[in-house]
C-alpha cells in the first residue's frame, strides 16, 4: 500500500532533537520524508541513537553539537546543515531547560541561562534560516512552549518567562512573515 509523504525531500533541523519530545519530533518528520538534521547540546550517544532510527526508516540525517544559544555555534549549526542535508526547510525550536529552583532562591544567572537556552536560541537559530525561508518562498517554524507561558507554574518564573517569550517571538514572525 503507497503511504504518502506530504514532506518528502524537505529538510528538517530540530534543535535539542536527541531525547523526548525533540527526538519523537525527529522521528515522525522522518517518518513523513523529511531528512533531519538533529542538534544535541551534550547528549551524543542519544544523538547518534535518533540518526539511527531515522536511517532505519530510510531518511537521511546528520548529527550537529552546538549550544544554540551561542551565535558562532548557531551560524556553525545552520552551515554544516546545508552543508550535509541542503537548505532548511522546517525548524523545530525545541531545545529547552528547566532550572526547578524554588523562586526565592533563584539568581540572575539561573534566569539568564533560561532565557538563552530557551528564548534567545529560538530567536538566533530562526533568524539564520528565515533568510533561505524567504528566498524559496517556502518554510516552517515550529516552537515548542509550555503550557506555563499562560499560568506559570512550578519550575518558576524564569521558565515559564521563557515560555511566554517564544509565545511573543512566534506571533510576530507569523505576522511579519505571512
């Protein structure tokens, strides 16, 4: 029985792709023909793990170290993407942490590191491929959030702040990009 792949020869780059909900990601875009290139921060054995799967299922993929919220790593991620799979069609901005601190005994730099990995990557990493989006009128961003942008929650303000930024960054490039 044929089974249609309604994203075939398309390029996908996920970012924080080598466990959950990155990695399940991963999987079902390969699944529905997309090569994928899978960034990880530190967790290379899970990396190389998702490729294999994803070469299993027939899609070609590459395996990319780089701390999406460091631009030199960013632009080294997106180069080395195009390089190995071609232009980036789809992102998924997923790569994300959860300091859980109780609020009182947060610091700036637990809150710092939570906007950089979760907010200002996603900002980084979607303006290095816009740019190609735009110039073959073709394209996708995908944010993963929480629903912790709208009530906050448990892990504390500096997370669910984070959360609530992509919600911003997300409406304004669907507005300006349309």
């Amino acid at each position: 029985m044929f089974q249609e792949q309604p994203l075939r020869g398309k390029t996908a780059l996920i970012t924080g792709a080598s466990r959950g909900i990155g990695r399940a990601t991963a999987l079902a875009l390969a699944k529905a023909g997309c090569d994928i290139a899978i960034n990880y921060l530190r967790a290379e054995t899970e990396a190389a793990s998702v490729a294999a799967s994803i070469g299993a299922a027939g899609q070609r993929s590459c395996v990319v170290q780089a701390d999406v919220s460091q631009p030199d790593d960013v632009k080294r991620l997106v180069a080395t993407v195009e390089r190995q799979l071609g232009a980036i069609d789809i992102l998924v901005n997923n790569a994300g942490i959860n300091l859980s601190k109780p609020f009182a005994e947060l610091e700036l730099a637990d809150w710092r590191k939570t906007i950089d990995v979760n907010l200002t990557s996603a900002f980084l990493v979607s303006q290095a491929v816009i740019p190609g989006m735009r110039q073959r009128h073709w394209g996708r961003l995908v944010f993963i959030s929480s629903i912790a942008a709208q009530t906050g929650g448990v892990i504390g303000p500096h997370y669910a702040a984070s959360k609530g930024g992509m919600h911003g960054l997300m409406h304004s490039y669907a507005s300006l990009l349309v």
